[in-house]
C-alpha cells in the first residue's frame, strides 16, 4: 500500500466510527456528528459515545450523542485543534462534562505506518513469525501489551524474541476490525535497550501489510518509550482521539469508589 492509500484506509475507519465522512478530517474546521452504534467499528468500542474527539491535525470532529451536541460543539469551536486535546483548556470541557456526570478518560495518539521508512530491523535474538495458534497458549498477564486480554481470538498474528527456546519480546496484532490490525509490544526488563521491541514491531508490521491490513500503533503521549519505538520502527503520528465516560468508570479505573 501507499501512503496515501493507508491514510485513506484510516480516515475511513474513523469516519464509519465517528459517524462523519472521511473529508471530515480535512475540512480545516471543526465539525460535529451523531455517534451511534454501526457495523464495521473497531470491536471494543462501545457506541455510541456521548463524546470523543478526533483529529488528524487539521481540525477537530467531535462524535457524540445529541446531548452533548451543543456543549461540545461550543468548546471545539472556542479553541484550536492543537489546544482541544491539552490543559488548561481541558478543564473548561471537562467542567461542562462533569455537571452531567461524566468526565475526561481516555487519552490517545495513534500512529501508521510509513511505506518508505518500514523496514525489517534486526536484534541480538531469534525472531519468529507466530500465527493465532501459536498465540492463543501464552501467558496474556506476563504479555499483557501485546496480547488482548479478554478477546483471545482477535490476536491473529505477532512475532517473538527467542533467546534459546525463551520467549524475551513479544508484538503481536489484534483484528480489531476489518481493515486495520492493532500492534502491542512487550519485552522482558531484562531485555530491553537491545533492539527487540523495533525488531519485532517493523518485522510484524510488514507482515500485517503483507495480509492486506493496515497496521495501526497507539501509544500514550507519556509514554516516551512507546512513542520512541514507533518513530523507530517506521510508524509517524496520525490522528489522536479522547473519550468521555462515566464518572463512576473514571473513578473505579483509578482504583476509587465511585
């Protein structure tokens, strides 16, 4: 695939999800749609969404429910992109959430991959292309990243580091929907700084290609490590999104009582 046709691909998927249409997320303004529950979204969504944002840089779409169209429609129109998705201008979002509540919870940026950067890298380990069997018997706590945990028979394909006949780095692809697989990575902590999580994530990524899917990375802005191995690996920065929900999930997630 091209660039062009992997973005393509991407824009698609978000559109169906946000329940806009792909140009949405080049209009160069803000626009809001009716989030509801379709076929064809990534599997562990749970739609609709009374608000999640998305944007691939040049503007904001907001996807919620209609009680939420105005509030959220005010504040994406207020603020530009870039500030939509940082403090101190989250709190004015936030704020207008939590009257009915809800409240600020999931926080992401997603990358893809870049064709003429997409290389196999190599490590100091044995590297081995493992298909869903081969998956389906490993320990999902110790790999917790790179296997789902509770959806088994989306990991359909990964590659592993072996030292002998150890298991030291793992990356591995869930089919979270039709068109594009989503790439997790572990590597033991004694194992890292080696080479492993790019060896592994460039060489799974070729291979998800390879099926006709695109491949997708999602990383944390904080989480420097993650957001390193993708640049490495060939992957660049696409679209991020954040979700509302529940006041009561936030405060379970953080270990609180409702």
């Amino acid at each position: 695939m091209t660039k062009e046709e992997i973005w393509a691909v991407a824009r698609r998927q978000s559109a169906l999800e946000a329940g806009c249409r792909p140009e949405d997320f080049l209009a160069g303004h803000p626009v809001v749609a009716l989030s509801r529950k379709v076929e064809g979204a990534r599997r562990y969504l749970e739609l609709p969404l009374s608000c999640n944002l998305i944007s691939y840089g040049g503007n904001v779409v907001a996807s919620v429910t209609e009680e939420w169209r105005a509030a959220v429609s005010a504040y994406i129109e207020r603020f530009p992109p870039e500030h939509c998705f940082e403090t101190p201008n989250l709190h004015v979002l936030n704020d207008a959430l939590e009257e009915k509540g809800l409240r600020l919870c999931f926080m992401a940026e997603y990358f893809l991959p870049e064709p003429q950067l997409l290389r196999p890298l190599d490590c100091p380990y044995t590297l081995t292309l493992l298909e869903g069997e081969d998956l389906a018997g490993l320990d999902r706590k110790l790999w917790s990243n790179a296997l789902t945990g509770d959806c088994p028979e989306r990991d359909v394909l990964g590659f592993g580091a072996y030292e002998g006949e150890k298991l030291v780095g793992l990356a591995a692809c869930s089919a979270d929907c039709d068109t594009m697989w989503q790439i997790g990575i572990d590597v033991l902590p004694d194992h890292r700084r080696q080479g492993v999580a790019a060896a592994l994530t460039s060489r799974l990524a070729l291979s998800v290609l390879e099926r006709g899917r695109v491949p997708f990375y999602c990383a944390a802005w904080s989480n420097l490590p993650s957001v390193r191995n993708a640049i490495k690996s060939g992957f660049r920065p696409a679209w991020v999104e954040m979700t509302a929900k529940p006041a009561g999930l936030v405060a379970k997630l953080n270990g609180e009582k409702p």
